[in-house]
C-alpha cells in the first residue's frame, strides 16, 4: 500500500512539459498617435499606427481610414516597420525607434524604402 501512495505521489508532482506560446511584447500592441516631420522640421503631420501582437501593424489616417500596412519586430527597446501605403501610388515606408516602456513612447526616425533618413517622428501610446 505505501508504494502505491508514493507512486501515485511522484506521478501526480511531475513536471508539466508544456511549453507556453510566446506573449506579446510588453507595451507594444495598441493604438500609438503622434507626429512625424521632414528633416527641414517645418511642419509636422498626424502619425498613427495600430501595432497587433501577430507582427502586423497599420498606419491610421487622421480620418481613421488605413492609409498603410506592414510588418514590425523590436528587438530590446528597438522598434522597427517596414509598411505599404494603401494608396495608388503603393509607396513602401520604413521606420525605425526607440521604445520607452515607461513613458509609453516611441521616437525616432522615418523614411521611404528601406531607408529612415527621411525625417523624425514619435508617438505615445493611447
């Protein structure tokens, strides 16, 4: 009788294999709004993205249509996207930032192609 006990004992406390999928980065996913400018700093304009946790995001217009869509990783505290305009000309934009998950701020830089030396933007997190 003991050994059934302690069998059922050690059986019942073994570890469970499972491994959990991963979890969305911290902070990230969400409705992000802001303003992003050219280097000559001017002017700044509406900036909005809709980050998912599946790595896929959209740019939002200021009349809330989806003006872009793409992809985006972050590696550490480094946000990067690449995304399409949705509009007829299909033009490919690239961004890449600083995350401050305290502030729940992005900031850095954007640019067309693969580039980011276009002009600065930011965004807080809503």
């Amino acid at each position: 009788m003991l050994a059934v006990i302690i069998t059922s004992l050690f059986f019942a406390c073994k570890k469970d294999d499972t491994v959990e999928p991963p979890k969305p980065a911290g902070g990230i996913t969400g409705v992000w709004v802001g303003e992003y400018d050219y280097y000559d700093g001017e002017t700044s304009y509406y900036y909005c993205f809709d980050i998912k946790s599946d790595g896929t995001m959209k740019e939002i217009s200021y009349t809330h249509e989806v003006a872009g869509e793409g992809t985006w990783t972050l590696s550490g505290n480094t946000f990067t996207a690449t995304y399409k305009s949705t509009g007829a000309a299909g033009k490919i934009y690239s961004v890449k930032a600083t995350f401050d998950v305290n502030a729940k701020k992005l900031s850095g830089s954007w640019g067309k192609g693969n580039n980011t030396d276009t002009g600065d933007w930011y965004m807080i997190k809503k």
